[in-house]
C-alpha cells in the first residue's frame, strides 16, 4: 500500500507548500523511497492551460503534455520522478468527470451529489496518481477555510480513514514573529488547526513558517493547543540562500525521521543522503563569477509568471559558480528602439510568450544581440521572434511577421501549420475550432540535431526530447532563404517537418529553440542550453568570446 502524506495551509497563502512537499520528497527521495507528488488545485479552470500568467504564474508543462500548476515545476526540481496527467487536478476537472459519467448513465438515476460522488471522485484520482509509489505526496492548494477546498478536504479525510497509519496529515502554518512585542505568536496557528479538526482532520505534523527559531516552550504551547506531539511541531525557517537550501534544513529537523517513523519504515530505509544538494547549496553559496543576462518579456514584473525560467537560468549559474543577475526587462520599454537599457548587459534572453504586445520590443532586443555579438537564448517565442528579426533585417524580407500578429504579412516566417503546409498535402490535423485549451503543440517531443552544430556540441546527443507548448511553427517555405543567409537549421523534428532550433554559427552564440528548455533544467543536473548559455554570458563579459567567427 503506498503511504500519503497530505499537505494542507493555513493561516495564509503562499506559505510555500509546494516547496516544503517537494523538499520533503527529496529527502525521503534520497532515502530510497520511491515518491511522487500531486497537487490538488480548488479553482474550477479544467486545467491551468488557460490561465493568465499575471494571476496564476506559468503554465508549467510536463512530458506527457499536460498543462499544470507551477507546484508541478518545484516537484520536478526536487525529485527524479517525472510528473504528468495525473499529478495535477482541479475542482474544474473532477467535475468534468463526474457531469461526464451522469450523462452517461454511469450512476444508474441516483442524485449525483458532491458528497460522495465528488468526493469518491477525488478520492479515486488520488488513489490513481499515487499507485505504484512507496509514498505519494498529495498538496492541497488554497488555505483550510476556503469554501472551495472543502470537498477536497472531507475527501482526504475519508483517505486518512481508508489509510489509518499509512496516511500522515502535515499543516503548513504562519508564525509570526511581532518585532514590536519581541515576540512570537501562536494563535493564527491554534486557529487554522482548529478550522482543520472541525472538519475532522487532526494533523500529524505542523511546519511553522517561522522568520526565527521556535524554543522550546514556544513548541510545548503549540503542541497542547493543537493535539501535535511535540516533535512533530517544526520550524520551518525561511531558506537563507535559496530554495534549494529547504532539504537540507527540513532533514535537520528531523521531519524525514518523523514520517519514516510514523510509516514504520525505518528498517526498510536507508539514512538521508544529501551530498546532491550540499553541493547545489555550496555552488550557490560560493560563486566565483556574476553574469547580468536580460530578459526581455511581457510578464517580467510578475516574479512567477517566468518560474522555471528563472529557476533554470539560476541553474545554468550554479552547475559553474556563476551568479546571474536577471535583469527583467519590459519589451514594450524597447519597442520604440531605445536600447539603453540593454547597455552592459553579458547576455540577452527572450522567453515565452502571446499575443501582440511586448513583441517588437522583442524584436529589437534580438537585432541588437546578433549585430552587436551578445549570447542570444531565444525560447519558443523568442524563437518565433528571432526568425522576424533574421528575415526583415538580414534576408531583407520586409515587414515578415508571424501571423499570430500580422495575418496579412507578404512573409509569413511564423505561421499555423495549417497555413503554410499545402502542396505536399501534409497538413497536420489540429483542431482549431475546439476550445483554446486544445490547440496547442505540448509536451515532450523528440528532435534530432545537426552534426557540427553548437546546440549538439553542448547537448552531447544527437537525439534530445524537449517540451513543447505553441501554436504557431516556423514556415518551412522559409528554409532555404534563411540557410542562404547563414542561419543553421540545427534541430529538427523526427520526420523533418519541423524547425525546432536554429542558430547562427556567425555569431559567436545565438542560439533558439521552439520548445522550452526550461522546464527539464533541474538543480543538480542544469542543463545543456542554459549552462551553455551562461557560459556564454562570461565569455563574452570576460571578452573571451570569438567575435564574428564560427562558434566551434
Ligand atoms: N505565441 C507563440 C505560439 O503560440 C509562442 C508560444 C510560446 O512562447 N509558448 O506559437
């Protein structure tokens, strides 16, 4: 039978719940327990696909293509197992499933009801998502209290019932400390434990948020008031140098022993191995070098909307002892050419994205990249951007769009598959009439890349999968001019229809990708385009780059 362990919040959000499960994975990870996680979310969204980034931060993607809440992206930090379809569920879907199965007739006339059709439902997707598992952890979005996460909460009540001591229910809590009476206070806690037991969950573990250490009465008191053993009331302090330092704080205090315990596993386990994250946590702490890299996007100003993408930049730093500065830039602030703000900057980096706003700035920000010889990391749409810019102003292909922008460009470098591919009769079949959430190219898809190519030098493979999430592809029309004028080709989808990567070995690094490298980077491994990339960045702030010659 696989172990849960659920995770609830209380007091406030954003407490990092997502975080503490997945760091709590990762020691139990290292342990030798096989682990996995899911996220419950409350909203009513199906899927996060079509959530604004501004309200809701990524879209974090996974290799089987779905569309998630950015916990998912923590989760595949932390741990090796890979996350996909069913870690993520929200109250949109488990309703979807439910009004599917009335209309078929599946529960035979009965009232279909919240409590136990609703319910049931959840409790099945949990017991689905976690099968196979030595221990599952199963995080409820939203704070206890919230109206809408309430029959996710009687669900995993009636699973701590199914699961006696094989389910453990650890609650998030804020204890704040008040500078002005010198003090701590436990109250908000004492509370939100005592929303979480008229509910009819007890929890087994409570993590106090805390900005300094609890003693030892400050625990005693928490305990009592909330039915706690006391060792089980945790400080979890807020992580000194990064996220990543959360492992190796939780393990000494001891929470990875106190759940092996409770489980009774402690002769099937071996002890905690941290050295992974000692190391990730020592190459944070003692960097030799810093690197500025801009980024130029639409959502700069809301930290989350970027979440992996940041994570990985930070990544590409650390597996050198780099630190990099991300220098969030507008692009709508570099629309009208005022480039200033790219002065002095190692490299340039232009993420994700829709829609219309932000994208000359964009635009511009990549000419100034290739003719001034800075690294340029172009990601999906900043792929899509890169392959403007290279056709207005190097194959002179004026006012070439994509149409996402410019329906009636005369030059459609960037369009819908379906608009370009035309007399070799092999139109992909993507639905565009369904709804937005179902048009898109997602999830892991395999490429093959140009020998001799700077992105095979720094992958090392010739085959690579990557995650994908666009609508619109480069025009294939478009091949031939572009090589002509000195752009590689260098990755391309498995049958060759599709441009995947390109690059300009002119250039001393301008490398960019349809897919997201971002969201397969990972603390201890980085990975190859990013840790290229930042590479690059000291090179070129070194000046070490070679400039105008081939990169190899
Ligand atoms: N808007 C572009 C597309 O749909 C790029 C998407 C992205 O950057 N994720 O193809």
């Amino acid at each position: 039978m696989t172990s849960l362990i659920f995770v609830t919040g209380g007091v406030v959000s954003s407490l990092g719940k997502g975080l503490s499960a997945a760091a709590l994975a990762a020691i139990l990870e290292s342990r030798g327990l096989k682990v996995t996680l899911v996220k419950l979310d409350p909203y009513i969204n199906v899927d996060p696909g079509t959530m604004s980034p501004f309200q809701h931060g990524e879209v974090y993607v996974t290799d089987d293509g779905a569309e998630t809440d950015l916990d998912l992206g923590h989760y595949e930090r932390f741990v090796r197992t890979k996350m996909g379809q069913l870690n993520n569920c929200t109250t949109g879907r488990i309703y979807s499933n439910v009004i599917a199965k009335e209309r078929r007739g599946d529960y035979l006339g009965a009232t279909v009801q919240v409590i136990p059709h609703v319910t049931d439902e959840i409790k099945d997707w949990v017991r689905r998502a976690s099968e196979g598992f030595d221990v599952a952890m199963i995080e409820i979005g939203g704070t206890v209290g919230d109206i809408e996460s309430l029959p996710f909460l009687e669900a995993i009540r009636q699973l701590g019932v199914e699961y006696g001591r094989n389910a453990i229910f650890m609650h998030l809590t804020l204890v704040p400390f008040l500078r002005a009476a010198n003090e701590i206070k436990t109250k908000p806690t004492q509370h939100s434990v005592k929303e979480l037991r008229s509910i009819g969950i007890q929890p087994d573990i409570l993590l106090c948020r805390s900005e300094i250490e609890l003693n030892e009465s400050e625990r005693a008191k928490i305990a009592l008031f909330t039915n706690v053993p006391e060792k089980a009331v945790i400080t979890a302090l807020d992580a000194k140098n990064s996220i990543y330092d959360i492992p190796v704080m939780l393990h000494e205090e001891h929470l990875d022993d106190i759940v092996v315990e409770y489980f009774g596993l402690e002769d099937k386990v071996g002890p905690a191995n941290l050295d992974d994250w000692l190391r990730v946590v020592d190459r944070t702490v003692n960097t030799q070098h810093e690197v500025t890299v801009a980024m130029v996007g639409k959502y700069v100003e809301h930290h989350d909307a970027y979440k992996s993408l940041t994570e990985a930049i930070v990544h590409g730093g650390l597996q050198q002892r780099i630190k990099v500065n991300i220098l969030r830039l507008e692009s709508d602030d570099l629309a009208d050419n005022d480039l200033s703000q790219l002065e002095g900057v190692d490299a340039i980096l232009v993420p994700g994205g829709f829609g219309e706003r932000g994208f000359e700035g964009k635009v511009n920000a990549i000419r100034h990249a290739r003719e001034n010889n800075i690294p340029y990391l172009g990601i999906c749409y900043g792929m899509q951007a890169a392959a403007v810019e290279f056709a207005r102003n190097v194959c002179g292909l004026e006012g070439a769009n994509t149409t996402e922008i410019d329906p009636d460009t005369p030059h459609r470098v960037i369009g819908l598959i379906t608009e370009w591919l035309d007399a070799s009769g092999k139109v992909e079949q993507r639905d565009e009439d369904t709804d937005l959430g179902g048009t898109m190219r997602l999830g892991g898809q395999r490429c093959r890349l140009r020998e001799g190519s700077l992105a095979r030098r720094l992958y090392a493979q010739e085959i690579i999968t990557e995650r994908h999430r666009h609508r619109y592809e480069f025009n294939n029309h478009f091949r031939d001019v572009f090589q002509k004028n000195g752009m590689v080709l260098s990755g391309l989808s498995m049958d060759e229809t599709l441009v995947e990567i390109i690059e300009i070995p002119d250039h001393p690094w301008f490398l960019a990708c349809q897919f997201h490298p971002e969201f397969t980077s990972s603390p201890r491994d980085g990975h190859p385009l990013f840790t290229g990339f930042i590479e690059a960045a000291l090179r070129q702030q070194q000046g070490e780059l070679p400039q105008g010659v081939a990169q190899l």
